[in-house]
C-alpha cells in the first residue's frame, strides 16, 4: 500500500468547493478569473468558501496575469486581507524579466503571510533555470510545495522533467512536495504515482463543462477512485 495520493482541485466559488469536498478533493486552490489563469479571490469569496467546507484552503496571491509581481505593497494588502478572511494557506510564485525567481517579491509577501503554508506555483514552468529557482526559494519558512507540469505546455511535455525531479527528493530544494497540474490527464497518473509522486491538482479537469460550467462532484470521484486504485496497486 504506498501513501495516499493529495488531490486538489480548482475552486472559483461556494458551489465548485462544495461538489469538490463531495467528490473527495483534499484540498483547494481558490481563484478567480481563470482567463487571467487565476488571480486572487475576494476576500467574501473566500470566507464563504471556509464557512461551506472544512477541507484545506490554499488562496491566490496574483494581481495580473503573467509572473511579475506587480505591486508588492498591493500583494502584501491582498495577503492580509485574505488572512482576515479565514484564508492560512497560500500559492504565490513570482519571476523577474530575466525569468530567475523574483526573490525580493516572493520574500516581502512571505514574510506577510507570517509562517502560514504555501506553494509556489507554475513560475516554475517559465523559468529560466528550474534548479536556480529551487535552490534560491530553498529554506523560505512556509514553502512546502511545488506545483508543476514540467513545461509551460503541460504534463505531456514536462513528464520527463517531472519523473527526474521526483527522483531529487531530499535534495537541497527538493525537500518540498511535487505537486503534478497543468493539462494533467488520468493516464499520466500510473507513471507519476510509480515515480513517488502523491499529490495532484486539477482544474478543466473536474469540470465537463469548461471553465464556463461548474465543478462536477462526479468528475472529482472519477480522479479520487483513480489515485485511490494507484494506491491500493
């Protein structure tokens, strides 16, 4: 019996969370605005969000799309504002335009969120140096998870990267959970959960509508049954 699998699914509101936590999702990533690909959601949002369920939280902290951080002092005041709400888990990831990590960004918002848990999301897809960026965010408090594809264009591209950074756990910078989202599909699981991989996130996935429609309690059992026959291989 090997660890059971993390699945976390993309929530934009009450009723995504609600059919998620029935489904049998471990987790959410809050946003809103998935043609930004997700930004900070309001603070309403996310307390309704809290109040509906009683799975882990993690909330945006993205002003625009891209990776730039924007407004530093404007991130740390959404971070706050979200903490009021009930939010204690985050995902931020920052670059500067060279593509290495923005690490004077990533520190002051950090520092805001005061030791709460967080993951740095898929920056890492963009940046110049995948390995650099580990090891310069390596020992940041609150930093327990990557989330990847591997490339910018997805699992089916990043998969190579993803089995050999699996293989790193331990390392300096490897020390934090690889989380696999980003055009994730069902048959990359088997090989992903062969390599030590155990936690997954998905978005369009959970939702046979599109981003238009909301998250289907069905979907999210789908993906459930399917980690949960990996773990049981």
């Amino acid at each position: 019996m090997s660890k059971r699998a993390v699945l976390e699914v993309i929530a934009l509101d009450v009723e995504d969370a609600v059919a998620a936590q029935a489904g049998g999702a471990d987790r959410l990533e809050l946003v809103t605005d998935m043609a930004a690909d997700g930004l900070s959601p309001a603070p309403a949002t996310v307390a309704g969000i809290r109040a509906a369920v009683d799975i882990d939280l993690r909330v945006m902290l993205r002003l625009a799309d891209g990776f730039a951080a924007g407004d530093v002092d404007h991130l740390v005041r959404v971070a706050g504002d979200l903490r009021e709400a009930g939010a204690d888990q985050f995902v931020l990831g920052f670059l500067d335009a060279d593509g290495a990590v923005d690490l004077a960004a990533v520190e002051r918002v950090v520092h805001a969120l005061d030791g709460c848990a967080w993951t740095f999301h898929r920056a890492i897809d963009r940046a110049a140096d995948r390995n650099a960026l580990r090891r310069r965010l390596a020992g940041l408090p609150g930093l327990d998870t990557y989330l990847t594809a591997g490339a910018a264009t997805g699992v089916d591209a990043g998969l190579p990267t993803l089995l050999a950074e699996a293989e790193r756990r331990g390392e300096p910078g490897y020390e934090q959970q690889l989380l696999v989202g980003g055009g994730l599909r069902l048959e990359h699981v088997p090989r992903l959960r062969g390599a030590g991989v155990h936690a997954f996130h998905i978005g369009g996935a959970a939702r046979p509508s599109g981003w238009a429609g909301p998250v289907s309690a069905g979907a999210v059992a789908d993906w459930r049954r399917a980690l949960d026959g990996e773990d049981a291989a």
